[in-house]
C-alpha cells in the first residue's frame, strides 16, 4: 500500500483527519472547484490543474480567485495536465470528464496515488452520524427523469430531499449543506461511477445500457462494467429492468450488503418482487407484506400527465417512473406519496415535450434523445411519425434503430454532419419512407426542417424531433436545438 493509500484509507467521514493531505484537483470546473473548496476547509493543501487558463471576467477565473484566496496552488496550460507535479501527493480528485488515460492520471495510477472523482470524495466527506442515505441512479437514457420523479416522490412523503449529482445540485454542495437533507437522489454517469469505489447506497438502479461513450472507456464492456457499480455495496434494494436483462446480469455480479435484495421494474404484469403495469395502474409486488398474493396500486398512467388532454404518457416516461417508484419504495415511501409525487413531476424542457398541434399534426420536441437508444425509445411512443433526425452520431450504428422504427415512419427529415449515415440505413430497412435531406446549417435551417416535415405529414401524424445523434455540429446544446425546433413550430402558427 503507498502512503497516498494509507493516508485516504481512513478518510471516510468529514470528521476525520483531512489536515496536510496533499491533494491535486484535476479541473477547474463547477465540481472541480467545490472539491477543492472541501479540501481547503479541511485543512488540506490543495493544487488544482487546468489546461486552459480562465479568461477574464469568466465564472471560471471567479472560482480561481476564491481558491486563491483560500489558499490553492493553481497551475494551468498542457504542461500542468501533463504529468505529476514534482512535490510528493496523497490523492488526486478527478473531474468526471477527465478519462483514465490522461496522462496525469494515468502517470498517478502507476505511483500508487489514489485517484478518486468529486462523487467519491463526497460520500468521504458525509458526517460520521447521521448521514442522509443516497438513492442512487444511472442509465445510458433516463437518468435525469428518474432522479426528478424520485425526488418529487420522496418531498410528497414529507422529506427534505434534493437531486444532485450529474443533475442538479453538485453533490458536494448538497453533502456539505448546512441544513442536512433527509435523503438524496443521486444522478451517476458512467465517467463519475468508474472514479467511485466505497459509496454504499440505501438503494440503486441502472435503467438501461446502450452503447455510449464507448470512446472514453475503451469498450462496451467498461461502459457496462462502470453502469454495474452503481449496484456495488447496495444496503436494501437493487433496482433492475426486466426488459433489459444486461441490467439484471449488472446486480448478479455485484457485491452487495447482506439482506440487499434484487427488485425488477417492468411495462407487464410485475411478477414477484417487481414493480410494474395491471392495465393503467402502477402496481408494487416488490415492498408489500403479502407479495406472494397481493400489490400495492402506487398510481395509474393517468397520474404522470400534468394535463388530462395530453395523449397517454410515452413507455419510457412510466418505466423511469416505475423505477423511481421502485427506489422511493425501498426507502419507506408510502404509496400514496409515490402517486402524489408523479402528479407533481414536471419533465425537464426537450424530453418528449408537446409543442401543441398545428395544422392537424402534432409536434413533439425529444432533442434530448442524443443517441439511437433514446431515439428508439421515443419513436416507440407514436403510431405514425414524421422523424426528424441526424447530427453527430459519434460513430454509433443506427441500423438497429431504423429497422425498428420503419413501420412508423410516414417521412425522415434529416439535418446535421452525420445525416449520411442515417439516410444509407433508412434505404437499406425503409426504401419506401420519403426523406428530405437538408443541408444548411445556418440559423434558418429548423424553419426549413419544419416545413419539409409539414409536407410530409398526414392529419393525426407527430412530427418527433428525436435526432439520435449530440446537437453540437449546429447548435451550442441539445437545448438550442429543441428551442430551434419550438421556435419554427411556432411560427406556423405566426406566433413566432
């Protein structure tokens, strides 16, 4: 063991002897900087790294000013990021997007020095009494949602709970809050669970895995293999999805707390020990007394819509509130606060997100199914679609989503860098679906993309901007694009 390791070893509360550990921040960003803030507090001494140096006036030069003040060594350019610095180290704390073969990090594995991410050093710095417990999610699609449903679900139960992690607060901040939080629902993305290793859960659940980021980690089985750690030391209930058996394989492998039990989420009829749909009802045969014979009615399908002319919700919106359900219940929630909190649940902008009807076709904004798997999932919602799609699909493979979505497809529309490639697989599975190509990428592309797909339509069609492909070869974010789209919808109707 190094002395790094001997050292972080005993650092598992925020009591603990944090003084004269010698730390180095990998990034300045928001996590990186509430990493470093933590540390200062505790007495450690801290060097935080960059490569860019932040310009004037930036948030970013703001959070080094701070750190300057408190005390941080910052060092910035290639050469900061390159390697080690000369002084002798405990521990690096990574910023989630910094993969394992930065040479930094890759130079800290080799020397022994513990590498941990801002999630790890936040379960580390949790009070050694009374803690508020973590219900933990992740998923290639739908993590946010479901973090937003659970949350939602625990304040009508009467907790103090919050959404943090990859969504919401910095889980830092909430860890470090002043006024403690009764439970917290942490959003993990596979960057910040490979750089976690003791966090124990009251509850988890991986809702789906699709090929994703297989770039940063080498393979689609890393990509899994860090999914699956959000399973790892679960205390009451492992959370998986009947429809996606990787997830189930993902719980049988992990290393859980004695009792932990596994409780699947499915669209069917919920079988023992899972949570699932009778008809329009959410029903629970996972957290009741007599599950062998009997469940619990946790809400109907009716509850997950905010307005009761809305068509009926899409599957993946009730398997993300299914698994949310799940979660909330494994905590003690009561079924009425499960219900009452779907009522409350409002979805983020540009997830499946009902742009009205105009001219007798229904308009739905989903920018944010940034790869074929979401895509898929939002293009299962509909009867008859006009699909609005492309943008950078970072060399996935849309041939499966294609396939799949033909018999639906009234007309394709297809923007961005990569269109091509979708274009080649709709002639290979869908040669009779009309496709519009549209080549410009300038600020008055998405009026055209709006009426080519009017043209397209038939009355009673949706057109779905579910592009399966990130947004950033044409616009700043997947929410400038779905503004881009709202926008030129609107102005059909010359309220644009």
């Amino acid at each position: 063991m190094s002395a790094g390791s001997a050292r972080t070893g005993a650092l598992t509360h925020r009591d603990a002897d944090w003084s004269g550990l010698r730390v180095l921040v990998a990034g300045l960003g928001v996590s990186g900087f509430a990493a470093a803030d933590a540390l200062l507090e505790r007495g450690a001494q801290v060097v935080v790294v960059d490569a860019a140096e932040p310009a004037e006036g930036s948030a970013m030069s703001e959070r080094a000013r701070i750190l300057d003040i408190l005390g941080a060594a910052l060092r910035y350019g290639e050469d900061a990021v390159a390697a080690l610095p000369a002084e002798p180290l405990d521990l690096v704390v990574t910023s989630p997007g910094w993969r394992p073969d930065q040479p930094l990090l890759a130079a800290a594995a080799a020397a022994g020095v513990p590498v941990w991410g801002e999630v790890e050093l936040a379960w580390r710095m949790r009070p050694l009494e009374g803690a508020a417990p973590w219900l933990t999610v992740t998923g290639t699609n739908g993590k946010t949602t479901t973090v937003q449903l659970l949350t939602a679900m625990l304040r009508a139960a009467g907790l103090r709970a919050c959404s943090a992690g990859n969504v919401g607060t910095p889980i830092l901040e909430a860890v470090m809050d002043p006024q403690p939080f009764d439970v917290i629902a942490v959003e993990l993305s596979s960057f910040q669970l490979h750089w976690s290793h003791s966090i124990a859960p009251r509850a988890s659940v991986c809702l789906n895995v699709a090929p994703d980021h297989v770039d940063w980690h080498g393979s689609l089985e890393e990509y899994a293999r860090a999914k699956g750690r959000v399973y790892e030391n679960t205390e009451v209930a492992c959370v998986y999805n009947v429809q996606d058996e990787r997830t189930r394989r993902l719980v049988e492998e992990a290393d859980v707390q004695d009792g932990c039990r596994a409780v699947g989420f499915t669209l069917g009829t919920p079988g023992l020990s899972e949570v699932g749909l009778v008809d329009d009802v959410l029903a629970d045969r996972a957290f009741v007394p007599e599950r062998r014979t009997s469940a619990a009615e946790l809400g109907t399908l009716d509850d997950l819509r905010a307005d009761p002319d809305a068509p009926p919700p899409a599957p993946h919106l009730v398997a993300n509130a299914l698994a949310a359900a799940a979660l909330a219940r494994a905590h003690g929630v009561p079924p009425a606060a499960v219900r009452q909190g779907m009522r409350d649940f409002v979805p983020e902008p540009h997830r499946i997100a009902d742009l009205g009807t105009v001219r007798g076709v229904r308009w739905v904004d989903d920018s944010k199914a940034t790869n074929p798997h979401a895509a898929q999932a939002s293009l299962a919602a509909f009867e008859h679609v006009v699909w609005v799609a492309g943008g950078l699909l970072k060399g996935a493979d849309v041939d499966e989503l294609v396939a799949g979505a033909a018999h639906r497809l009234r007309g394709v529309v297809l923007i961005g860098r990569d269109r091509s490639a979708i274009s080649e697989a709709l002639a290979r599975h869908a040669p009779d679906v009309p496709v519009v190509d549209v080549a410009r990428t300038d600020t008055g592309a998405m009026d055209a993309v709006v009426s080519h797909a009017l043209d397209l339509a038939r009355e009673g069609d949706v057109v779905l901007l579910a592009p399966a492909a990130a947004s950033m070869d044409m616009f700043a974010n997947y929410g400038a694009r779905g503004d881009a789209f709202s926008a030129a919808v609107r102005r059909l109707t010359g309220q644009g």
